[in-house]
C-alpha cells in the first residue's frame, strides 16, 4: 500500500483453474484513518517511509474474508461493511503497516511536492529528464529533491524512472510489440542497453521474458 504511486514488480508464481490466485484491494481513506488514529491514542505515530511491504497481521485475512462474503449480503454490507473496514484499518496500525498509514494522514508538504514530480514522470517517460529539471518541477533544491525523494519512494528520482520505463515497455512487449520500438517508445535509444537493463529487474531477456510468460500460460 502506499500514499503515492510506486512502480513495484509482482509475480504470482503458483495460481490454476482449481487454485486460482485472489487478491483484494481496499481504498484506504485519510479522514477515516484520521478518526482512527484520533481514538487510538496508543498507536504512535514513526517515521519512516511512504510504502509497507511485508506479512500482515494474523486477523487481516480474516477479517477480508468477512468483507467479501458481504456481497451476498447487500441488506447487512451497508451496516457491517463500514465496520470491518474500520476493523481492517486498525489492524493494520499495529502491524508493520503503521508507518506508511501515518505518512497516508499526515500528507506533508514535502510529500505533495514529491508526488507532483512522479506525476510528471510518469507523463514523460519517453523523455530523458536531468534531475535539476525535476527537482524544479517539485519546487525544491535538488539536494532536498533528491533526499525527500528517496524517503518517499525508496529509490532514487533516475531509478524510480527507469523502473517505470521498463514495466511500461514490458507490457507493450507481451502485448505484441517488437522489442526495439517497445525500447524507442520509451525514452531508449539503444535496443541493446535496454534489454541490459531489462533482464536484472524481471530476470531474463525480453524475448526469453515473453517466453517465459507464454510457457506459464498455457500450462
């Protein structure tokens, strides 16, 4: 979960018809983690980053479970429904998902100006920005770009787009593009650095990737 946009890489690796891979995803809202955090005084706020990752606590499941089971419920989903996100939220706040929760409420100024040069990059990818140019578009010196940058997002601003270049040309490539124009397309002038770059974040070459992906398909 996170408060701005992040470019993470996700595999489900063990999914079938009989077993099929499920996931549920949940708004989160700042005025109800505001309420929240208002009449749970003992859940401290931490400093820390803007993104969680990691094992959530043992009732989360649990307690989504009870949330989808309320769509055969339409009569007790508007009662009950509001509660257990309530509950779900809580839950959160005391695993180690506090943090990025808290960064979520408190929405600094610093955040806003971070979240306004991610925006911007993602509508330029094609183009090769230097880090001056971001930092200008945010609105901070560079070296405070850079530091309120990396906080947010774990990486630095040229990762951060390089990252977001090759999952945008990845899905143009299982979607039938020529590796090369799926590489222009995004801001690589050279098919050969991109697929350099390409293979230490999704393990292979391009074209052993689209392999790769048609092979788990068709099991």
């Amino acid at each position: 979960m996170g408060s701005i946009d992040l470019p993470v890489p996700g595999r489900i690796t063990k999914a079938s018809a009989a077993n099929p891979y499920l996931a549920i995803s949940i708004a989160l809202s700042r005025d109800a983690l505001a309420d929240l955090l208002a009449e749970a005084p003992q859940v401290g706020p931490e400093r820390g980053k803007c993104y969680a990752f990691g094992p959530v606590p043992e009732a989360v499941p649990e307690a989504c479970a009870r949330l989808l089971a309320l769509q055969d419920a339409p009569d007790d989903a508007a009662v009950l429904g509001p509660m257990i996100r309530r509950e779900i939220l809580y839950r959160l706040l005391r695993g180690p998902q506090a943090v990025a929760l808290h960064r979520i409420v408190a929405s600094d100024q610093r955040l806003s100006q971070v979240r306004r040069a991610l925006t911007w990059i993602r509508e330029h990818l094609d183009q090769s920005v230097p880090i001056a140019d971001m930092a200008t578009c945010a609105g901070m010196s560079e070296a405070s770009f850079r530091r309120h940058f990396r906080a947010a997002t774990g990486m630095s601003p040229l990762q951060y787009q390089k990252t977001l270049r090759l999952q945008s040309a990845r899905r143009a490539i299982l979607a039938g593009s020529e590796v090369a124009r799926a590489a222009f397309a995004v801001g690589y002038e050279s098919p050969t650095q991109f697929s350099r770059e390409y293979a230490p974040l999704f393990g292979l070459a391009p074209m052993l990737d689209v392999k790769r992906v048609m092979r788990t398909e068709g099991a």
